[in-house]
C-alpha cells in the first residue's frame, strides 16, 4: 500500500481509499520460516474520472518498487 500511495502521489493521483485483501503463504517445511508468497487484491478509490487502465499501471509500477515484492 505505502509503495502504491507513494507512486500516485507522484502521478498526481488523489486516492481517498484503498484495501486489500492480502494473503500470505509461508512454508513451515521448508526451514528458514519466511513468506514464500503474497497475494494482493487491492481496491483502490481515487478522485476524479481515471482510467482504470492508468490505476493498473500505477499498480504495476508500485510492485516494481516495492521493497517486500523485490525480496
């Protein structure tokens, strides 16, 4: 979320919401413990008439910089 929020500040998106349903898998037998996957289901409300296909970039993009998604 903060590297979503982070990303349409910049584009000068105005988000007056967001939620996501996260799901987290970690593999107990598979030592070291640690997240071995995320599922995201953002939803996300924005001022103004946006394209959905510009929120799904910003999206994209905050995956791209995300520092959980690049570990």
């Amino acid at each position: 979320m903060l590297s979503f929020l982070a990303v349409a500040a910049r584009a000068r998106l105005d988000v007056v919401g967001y939620r996501d349903a996260a799901q987290a898998v970690m593999d107990e037998a598979d030592p070291p413990l640690r997240v071995g996957r995320i599922t995201l289901r953002p939803e996300v409300t924005v001022r103004g008439d946006v394209a959905d296909s510009r929120i799904h970039h910003l999206l994209e993009v905050a995956h791209r910089e995300c520092f959980v998604a690049r570990s």
